[in-house]
C-alpha cells in the first residue's frame, strides 16, 4: 500500500511502530543552490573521503544529496542534530546506526540512483530498498543469464522493449533490496531468490533452495516511482503483520 503523510514529527516514532516509511528527495530540486558547498561540512570524515572519491560531479552531488536526506530524516525522529549522528557498519558494509550515538531501533537503508535519492526507515526490523533508472541496462537478456532464475529469465524473454526493461527492472530492485536488508553484500547470489509478480499485489518470494530463508519472514513492495525509476522495499518482518508503507516528502524544506 502506497501513500502519502504529513505527520507531524512528534508522532513518527509512534506511527513507525506500525508503518514503514520512506523519504524521498530529488537531486535536481537542489539545482543551482548552495547545497554542496554549505552541507558538505555535516557529512563526516569517511563520507567525505567517500565523497572525494567519485570521478563524476554528478555522483558526488547525487551521493552528498543522499548522505545528508538520511541525517536530516532520522533527525525527524529523534533529537539530534544532523552532523550528530554516527554510523557503523556490518561485516559486509550495511550501514546502521551507532549504538553510542542513539539506542533506539531505528533501522535504515538508502538508495540513490539518477535523479533520485531515498530512505527507508523502520522500527526494530530490518529495511532494504533499492531504486533503479528503468532501461539502463542495455541488454537485459544477457545481464539475466547471471542474475536470474530459469523461470524469470523464459518471462522476460518473452517480452521485448520498455515491457522488458521494465520487468527486468522490477526483478533487479526486488533482489538488490533484500540482499540490501540482510547485508549480505556484493557476492550473494541473487539467483537463489525467484519473484512473482502479480498486477495489484505484493511480489512474493521463493528462495532457492527453500532453506535458505522462509517467504512469510518477509514484506515486499514494488513501485513505478517515476516514469523512470522503479523502486522496491523489504522489510523482515518475522512474524508481525504486514506494515502499510508511507512515502514521504519534505527534505527539501529542511536545507
């Protein structure tokens, strides 16, 4: 379920009991304004060292945008500054926040990607989300030979144009979100994961071999974004009941 809110921040912490939500921002709103050369001292030293690292000014700009809309979101939610908050990271890199730093349950995961940045939040259990361009992958057929189960690979051979692109998107999200959420890093397997989609329900997930995790841990949701992105979430939520995901605005009023 998709919408849109505008709680009053006081009351996020209540609602993220039992919602999931997602902030999103879009780099080019920040055109022509000040924001690299003013925000870029809230960022800290390893995001900075990340930063400079980027070959391409757009990248850095699309990687600063992101880095500052995750600070500024979670400072919605708790009282500390946006340069306050401090991270960690998992045996394979997924980010989280820094016990020292505020001991609440607060899980987070962010995405950008061109002309889109975004960050889920949730209470306790883990996030993933991930957002792609739709069509940037030249030839999907041969990328799918790696990344694909047989089944998905016969379904999207028998598209071909922006149908294929983006179906092929939707699985590529769907599989980078929950590899995303467990923190599994660049070397699991997508191919052990096979989606179904459906029209006007949640995909649903089969894992291969079926030991690998169990379906019903699990909440996903795929969404045409834009008219060029699509974007999925995935959240563990073992066994609590599926959580209404909120889309949510307002970075921009924020810097």
């Amino acid at each position: 379920m998709m919408s849109n809110d505008n709680h009053n921040a006081n009351n996020l912490l209540a609602h993220l009991r039992h919602e999931l939500h997602v902030w999103t921002a879009a780099p080019a709103d920040f055109a022509g304004s000040a924001v690299a050369t003013d925000y870029h001292s809230i960022l800290s030293d390893g995001e900075k060292t990340q930063y400079l690292r980027f070959h391409f000014d757009k990248d850095r700009y699309h990687y600063l945008i992101a880095h500052l809309l995750v600070r500024y979101v979670l400072s919605q939610y708790v009282s500390i500054r946006p340069e306050a908050w401090c991270f960690s990271k998992g045996a394979k890199g997924k980010p989280a926040i820094d016990p020292a730093c505020c001991t609440l349950p607060l899980q987070f995961n962010l995405t950008h990607t061109d002309g889109l940045v975004a960050c889920a939040v949730s209470w306790e259990n883990a996030v993933g989300l991930d957002a792609e361009n739709i069509g940037r992958v030249k030839d999907p057929m041969q990328l799918a030979t790696k990344i694909f189960t047989q089944e998905e690979r016969v379904l999207l051979g028998q598209l071909t144009g922006a149908a294929q692109d983006e179906y092929f998107c939707a699985l590529w999200v769907l599989k980078e979100a929950y590899v995303k959420a467990i923190g599994a890093g660049i070397g699991f397997g997508v191919e052990k994961l096979h989606f179904q989609l459906a029209p006007h329900q949640c995909p649903k997930v089969q894992f291969i071999p079926s030991s690998l995790d169990q379906p019903t841990n699990w909440q996903f949701g795929l969404y045409r974004f834009t008219e060029q992105h699509q974007m999925a979430i995935a959240w563990q939520k073992g066994q609590q009941s599926a959580r209404e995901i909120v889309f949510k605005e307002g970075f921009k009023n924020w810097v």
